[in-house]
C-alpha cells in the first residue's frame, strides 16, 4: 500500500472503519498492535516455522503442504524477474529499486521490522518478491 492508498484506508474518510466492527476509534490500537507483532520474518515461511518450533514434526499440513506451492512460486518470481535483471550487479545499481527498499524499511511507519535497506542480489530479491507475494 503506497502512502496515498493508506491514507484512503486508515482514518476518518477510510474504508477501515466501516469493514471492521471496532470502528474508527479502534482502528488505531488495532493497526498499531499489529505492527508491532509484525516482522519481515513472520513472511518468510522457512523462518517462521523455525520460530514456531515445528519444522521437526512429522507431519505439519500446513508447512508440508505450503512448502510445495512456496517453492513453485519461487521458481516463477525468480525466473521472472531474470527477464529484468540478468546478475547481482543491475539489482545493485538499480536506483530505483534500492530507493524503495530503503523507504519501506527505514521510513513507511517508522521502519519495517527485519526488512533489508537494500537488495544486493537476484536471488535476495527473489526471495523478498515471494515472501511478499505469499
């Protein structure tokens, strides 16, 4: 969400009131405590059932199951995104995007907790790509 959609959805001309039954006066408690549970590594799937303890389990549904699809969708954003940029050095000097990563973990609500200030690699890109894709 760029910062003009947030402002469309948040406050009091906001679409967020009228979804959620806590309201306009609920919406800020709620949005500020669920931004800080939230990490960049909670979207990573790998991590986060390292964090939750149960990648040892012999058989976790959702992780089993999830690990197919995040790996296929992987596969797509990585071979996409080869279209654009062809080794580690066009991502590097990509202003553009490192501008962004720059802004959406320093500056977008104060920072993003655990997200990378800049993208050094296809392969760290592809990796973002997909975690936000899921």
């Amino acid at each position: 969400i760029t910062t003009k959609g947030l402002i469309g959805f948040v406050g009091p001309e906001g679409y967020l009131k009228d979804f959620f039954t806590i309201g306009l006066n609920g919406q800020g408690p709620a949005l500020r405590h669920a931004y800080q549970a939230w990490s960049y590594e909670k979207m990573d799937l790998e991590k986060e059932i390292r964090m939750r303890g149960v990648q040892n389990l012999p058989y976790h549904p959702y992780y089993h199951d999830s690990q197919k699809y995040i790996n296929i969708l992987h596969q797509y954003v990585e071979e996409y995104l080869k279209l654009y940029y062809c080794c580690d050095s066009q991502v590097q000097e990509d202003q553009a995007l490192q501008s962004w990563a720059g802004y959406i973990a320093n500056d977008i609500f104060g920072g993003q907790k655990g997200l990378p200030e800049s993208i050094n690699s296809l392969s760290e890109l592809a990796d973002y790509v997909t975690n936000q894709v899921w």
